[in-house]
C-alpha cells in the first residue's frame, strides 16, 4: 500500500535531497560553525523581540504558564549566573535530573549560554544508573529538585548540587537553593560563542546490550536537529507542537527542546505521568496540531479506545513516530479516528534522526517503511564483509560519513573513531527498496532464522497487535533442534482478554493467515507486561535471556 503524500505546497524530496549540505543546514544558524556560535542564542535569543510563546508548562495540577522568548533569555542569564558562581566554565558538564518544568529549560539553556555541557539524567533512573553516567561525564554540577535529591545520597563523592526545593521541603546542606539562586541573579549574561566541534551535549546510550556509552554531541549537530524539525516533522508558522517523549533522553532533548526552540516556535512539556486521558486533554486544550511520541505511547492511547480521541478528531494537522518501528495497525488507526497521518521516523541517540517519512517534503509513503534518508546524509545497506548492497538485499543499514555531510557523530566518549572504514554501522538490519526507501527488519541480534527463513520480529509484532485481544507483542527467536529456532511471543492482553489456550491458538492462526505460515509465533506466553528501556524501547535481549536460563534449568 502507498499512501501518496505528494502536495503542491510542499517541496519535491527529491530536488531538495540532491543538494541539500552541511552549508544549506548551516546557514539557518545565526551563528558560524568556524567563527563561533552558541546554542543559547540559536535557541532562545534570535528569536526574541517579539514577545512569542516559546513555552508551554503544564503543571501536575494542571496550572498552565506560559514563557516567552525574552523571558527564557533573562531566565538563561540567570542561570548560567548561578552555574558560574558555583565554578562552571565553558565546556564543563551540568546534569539535569529534573522533571518536565521551567526550571529544567533554564538549566538546558544556562548551560548553554555559558559554554557548558548539558547532560541530561531521566528521573526515573536508580543511583546506580545515575552514578554510572557522572562518573562518564566528570559532572561538574547537577540540578535536580526535592523529590530526586536522595538518589544522590547513595552516591559516593557526587559532585555540588543545586535543588529545586518543593514547598515544605528542606534544603540539604550543602546545596545550593536553586529557585532562590535564580531569582537573586541577574538576568544578564554574555552568551559564550564556542566552535562547531566544540560540545553542548552529553548522552548516554540506552544501555540495552551492556553498560550505558557516552556519546558527545558537537554544536554543529544543531543544524542537523534543525533539518529534522522542517523536514522531517513539517513544523511550520502556527503550529501547536508537542513532543511527549522526555527530555531525560535523546528524542525528548532533541527534539523536544532543541529542535522547536531552534526553529522559533513553541514547545510543550507536560509535568504528569502518561496517561491516555491526560494526552488526549492536553491535546485538546492546547490545540496541539503537530504531536511527537513513539509507538509504545500511541498503542497505549488506541488502547484506551476511541471515544477518548472523538473530541480532537480533525485537530491533528501531523503526527511524527520515533523510537521503533510504526506497526501498521497504528498508521490505520490515526487516519480513522484523528484524521491525521502518522508517519514513521528513524534515528539514534549516536546520530539524530536520519531516515525519515518526511512530513514537509513531498514524496510517496509506502506504509511499513521507515522512509528516505534525510537530506544530508546518505545511508547505505552493508554486508558482513562491508559490501553496499542492492534492493531487496537484507544488511546493516549504515551512514556513508563522507558523503553525508549532516552526520555529527564522530565516536564514543573516550572510545576509536565509528568511522575507520567509512562507515557508521547501526546495529539495525534492514532492506533497500527499489525507491529507495528503508524497509526495517530488526536489530541484527532480534532478526530470527527458522528453517532457512529470516523472520524479523517486527513483522509478526505488529500482525500480532491487529488480534482486538493484543495490547503489546514482543517476538524472539527460540533454539529449536528441526528449524534452528522458532518463533516465541510474549503477549500482554487488554481488558476483557484471558489468557487461554483457545486465545493461544486463534492469535497463532491469525499471524498465519496475515502473515505466512513459516513466520506465526509455535510458542506464546501471556505476560503482564514486558521489559522495556525506561524510554519505551522492548528489550527483547531480556527475553531471551530469561528463556535461555528457563531452558537451561529445565534441562537439569
């Protein structure tokens, strides 16, 4: 099935992608890579002297405040005041552990405008994960707020902390009062301008194969976030954007952040927990046009049925997926109940977002691709010996780093350059199409081998997810003596579904009939839910491990 996104208004991907270079993303930065930028200004202080919405807050309570331009400015100033009086300078490190509020932009954007390195540390994180990522960094700060604080008390030699102290709360001693502080500052600070390769970032990776990495992310890599952001998810002059991924990691700070400020237009942050009535609230209330999250936020808000999203049914000019693939299932529910395409993304924390179905330029969608590549990088399908290969050919989707002059990754913190041979090579197996779109078929350790077939996982995941009885699916690849493996399904059911044999079956029949006969799931077991990075990403590498050990301690 190809949807045809092809409109007049939009400009042609494939005139846009053939010259489109790092000068082109470049010169929407008021700033120069080479004589210096910062990403403060670029965020936050070009775009003042209008008195626009730049924020959006939604409180716990549902109190909302909004924040402009030039109040994000005196905000920044403010806190990059306080950050320098506690002995931060240009390219140290300040990590955030704060939640979904104002003061966690004036951090991002203090630490920028002084010259510092923003690390981003997700509130649901244990001490232990916590402690991994400053060891990393060398955290020269960390800010974070009365309801985190204690975390930090498990780890040893922690570096100063600044706490957003809650109302009755006391101040540990020690710490600097960090609302207190900013309202005493003053809201005016020089910007630092810093060089392209200099850094304002620090992620981690997930950590879902072994101990998180550090991966520095250069200032020239806003013009590639800016890219995205027009591209990519089409924002445009009167959207209403949400992106509801946390900014506690990649896609959230990217993209949530980064990207909307960098373009001039308001973000959103929403203090609560996820909720499908809380979503569909604060879309409605706000007049969201242009919604971000990933698949794993998307099946959950299908799941809580239609009539929730009735109220808003035509509102939703876009709607951009990130994190995993986009199972079809979803694609067909957002165009009959929100009137709205959703279209899939594909990205890194390493790299950005880099294949995309481009909401702002015009090009055919073919449902279950992950798209084209963004303009400014060029992607490649590579053999086990390094080898392009052609269509229909499976391999590892890979960045051609020469000749994609977008790509910022260089390396992980402290590890050899990705790119010895050219090269940077994802994990993640794929297929080119004759169009030249990416067809995904799983993580080159998720890929399973059944009887001289290769099933990927995601296939039969969202053939799965069709049954009305299936909330979420995860496929891994058993050890079988006959067929080198067979296909296991982890199952969690909606409301309403128990789990019995005669389930059991009719979800196996139903994968075969959707799918083929070769690829339905021979084992299934019903859980209550399934393992997942804090991120929302299946850890299917969990799975396995889990049945490895069930398998090995039935065989004593």
């Amino acid at each position: 099935m190809t949807l045809d996104t092809t409109s007049a208004t939009l400009p042609g991907y494939a005139q846009v992608a053939a010259k489109y270079g790092f000068e082109d993303a470049a010169s929407v930065l008021q700033g120069d890579v080479n004589a210096g930028l910062n990403a403060c200004v670029e965020c936050c202080d070009r775009h003042t002297g209008g008195h626009r919405v730049a924020l959006r807050c939604i409180a716990v309570d549902d109190t909302l405040t909004e924040y402009t331009f030039e109040q994000l400015r005196d905000l920044s100033a403010k806190a990059a005041n306080v950050f320098a009086a506690a002995g931060v300078g240009p390219g140290d490190v300040v990590a955030g552990l704060l939640p979904r509020t104002v003061e966690l932009v004036a951090t991002v954007l203090g630490a920028w405008r002084l010259g510092a390195v923003y690390q981003p540390l997700f509130t649901a994180f244990g001490p232990k994960a916590i402690e991994h990522r400053l060891h990393t960094s060398n955290a020269r700060l960390v800010v974070t707020n009365s309801a985190n604080r204690a975390k930090l008390d498990d780890i040893p030699g922690h570096p100063p902390v600044a706490t957003v102290v809650a109302d009755g709360a006391a101040l540990p001693a020690g710490d600097i009062d960090f609302r207190a502080a900013l309202a005493q500052a003053p809201a005016d600070f020089a910007p630092v301008l810093r060089k392209g390769d200099d850094l304002f970032m620090m992620m981690s990776t997930s950590g879902t194969t072994g101990l998180p990495k550090g991966v520095p992310v250069p200032l020239r890599a806003l013009a590639a976030f800016s890219a995205y952001m027009r591209f990519a998810v089409g924002l445009r002059e009167g959207d209403v954007f949400w992106n509801i991924a946390d900014p506690g990691w990649a896609y959230g700070l990217y993209y949530a952040i980064c990207g909307p400020l960098l373009l001039g237009q308001a973000t959103t942050l929403y203090e609560g927990g996820f909720t499908a009535e809380s979503t569909w609230r604060v879309i409605q209330r706000l007049g969201i046009t242009s919604l971000a999250g990933s698949p794993t936020a998307f099946r959950l808000l299908m799941a809580a049925g239609p009539q929730l999203a009735a109220p808003i049914n035509g509102q939703l000019r876009v709607i951009s997926s990130a994190g995993e693939p986009l199972n079809p299932e979803i694609i067909r529910w957002c165009a009959e109940h929100l009137a709205a395409p959703i279209h899939d993304h594909y990205g890194q924390t390493e790299l950005g977002m880099c294949v995309n179905n481009h909401h702002g330029l015009a090009h055919p969608v073919r449902q279950g691709s992950a798209g084209l590549a963004m303009p400014g990088f060029r992607v490649a399908v590579l053999d086990a010996e390094g080898r392009e290969l052609g269509p229909n050919q499976p391999g590892e989707l890979s960045i051609d780093v020469a000749r994609s002059p977008l790509m910022w990754f260089t390396g992980y913190l402290g590890k050899e350059p990705v790119d010895a041979n050219g090269y940077y090579r994802t994990g993640d197996n794929v297929e080119l199409e004759p169009d030249g779109s990416v067809s995904f078929i799983g993580r080159a350790d998720d890929v399973i081998t059944s009887s001289g077939y290769r099933i990927g996982p995601f296939d039969v995941e969202s053939a799965l997810i069709e049954h009305p009885a299936v909330l979420e699916a995860a496929v891994i690849g058993v050890p079988d003596p006959e067929r080198t493996e067979i296909v296991k399904a982890f199952i969690t059911l909606k409301p309403g579904f128990p789990p019995t044999d005669a389930l059991r079956e009719e979800l196996q029949q139903h994968v075969r009939a959707r799918l083929s006969s070769h690829a339905y799931p021979r084992a299934i077991d019903f859980v209550d839910e399934l393992p997942k990075t804090p991120s929302g990403k299946l850890q299917r590498f969990l799975l396995r491990r889990a049945e490895a050990a069930r398998q090995e301690q039935s065989a004593r």
